[in-house]
C-alpha cells in the first residue's frame, strides 16, 4: 500500500514544481533598446619618465664596473644638483653581458658590456617647466656620464577629473542615441535597466632615441622637448526598457 502511494505523490509533486515554473515570467520577457556613446578629451601633460643610462664595455670586468660605477655616480649627482622639486631616481637595471666572438667554434668570450639604467620620474608640473626640466636632465646626464638615453614617456598625473568628464559626455550621447532611436520607432522609453562602461586604454607614446648609445666625450647640449597630451576615452553603454 505504501509502495502505491510513492508514484502518486511524486507526479503531485512534480506537477507542482512545473506549475511553479510555468507562471514565472522568462529573464528576457522585455522589449530594451540598447546604445552605446563614446568620448574622448585631451589633456595637457604634467608629469614625465625618463630612462637613461651608464653603458661601458672592454676585456676587463673589473675595469668596466668599478669605471661605470664611477660615472654612474656623477650622473645621479649631476641630476640631483639641479634641485628639482618632486624629482625621483631609481636604479631600473643593472646588468652584465658577455660579448662574445662567434667567428671560433666554440665561441669564446672577448669582454663584457655594462649597462647600468637609471629611471627619473617627475610628475605634476606646468608645461613650460616640464619641458625645461626634461631638457636640462637629458643635458646634464649627458655631459656627466650617461651615453645613453633610452625612451622618454610623457603622462597626466591625476586623469580623474578628464575621465570624469568623458564619462558624463559618453552617457548623455548614449541616452541621447536612444531617445532618437524610440522616436523614429514610434515607442517610448520606460525606464534604465543597465549602464556599464570600460575605459579604452591608449598608453602614452614614448620620445624613441634610435641613436641609442652616444659617445660620451661629445658635447651634451639640452635638446629642445616638446611634451605633447594624452587622451582619455571611454564607452558607455546603456539598455533601455521600451513599451
């Protein structure tokens, strides 16, 4: 009797179940309007990265090291005698690298190369002082003892304020797109169901030295910089509900 009872109350059970599930809306039920708006505003740059650096070679490592060492010293010396308000020095990379003479078999090592990278940061200044100060360490570090300088990057310190901006001007073109696009359809916007946004990166493009390693008995003279701007743009996309 029990046994006959089990099939009964699981097709009530089930049935239940179905009956539940039949009577609750789909997620997709309703009809949306989906646009997309997009900004993208300029600032003026204030802030710079330098990558500069020591690069000696010969037969004796010993020589080669104590020599860049030595030079490296009097380039961070020089660059803090300037006094830059905000500026910052870091060692980047150090390191040494055989040389070596693939014309025997098997290759042998002739000498080493060392190349000791400093990175100068300097962030939140104007303009004009910027490409003053960029200038005069390029100089500097030139005439001192670095004979090579590798890449120069340009940046905004703080974007906030233009990232705010963007993304007020990217939302309104996207309502603005969906207002026109309910009216040409003849329906009406009912209410906001989703809003999201993603920033499109573009990192700033850096000032490429292709000469590379300079001698470093030439005359250093402060090249002229120009600091150029960074761009921030951003997509928003909104989803409308419509009846």
């Amino acid at each position: 009797m029990k046994r006959a009872l089990i099939p009964v109350l699981m097709a009530g059970l089930l049935s239940i179940v179905h009956s539940t599930f039949a009577q609750s809306p789909p997620v997709l039920d309703r009809n949306v309007i989906l646009t997309e708006g997009m900004a993208e505003l300029t600032g003026q740059n204030d802030s710079a990265n330098i990558s500069l650096a020591v690069v000696t070679d010969g037969e004796n490592l010993e020589h080669i090291s104590s020599e860049n060492a030595s030079r490296t010293k009097g380039v961070i010396q020089a660059i803090k005698a300037l006094a830059i308000k905000n500026l910052k020095l870091k060692t980047s990379n150090y390191r040494v690298t055989p040389q070596k003479d693939h014309k025997v078999r098997p290759p042998k090592i002739k000498g080493y190369e060392v190349h000791n990278a400093i990175e100068v940061t300097l962030e939140g200044f104007e303009p004009e002082h910027l490409s003053k100060h960029v200038s005069n360490i390029v100089g500097k570090a030139l005439d001192s003892g670095a004979n090579s300088i590798d890449r120069i990057q340009f940046y905004i310190k703080n974007k906030e304020p233009l990232e705010k901006e963007a993304l007020t001007q990217a939302t309104q073109e996207a309502m603005e797109r969906a207002r026109t696009l309910a009216q040409a359809a003849g329906v009406k916007l009912k209410r906001i169901v989703s809003l999201s946004t993603r920033p499109i990166h573009r990192p700033p493009s850096p000032l490429m030295f292709g000469a590379g390693v300079m001698k470093a008995e030439a005359a250093a003279v402060a090249p002229p910089i120009e600091i150029g701007e960074s761009q921030v743009r951003v997509q928003v996309s909104v989803v409308y509900e419509i009846e």
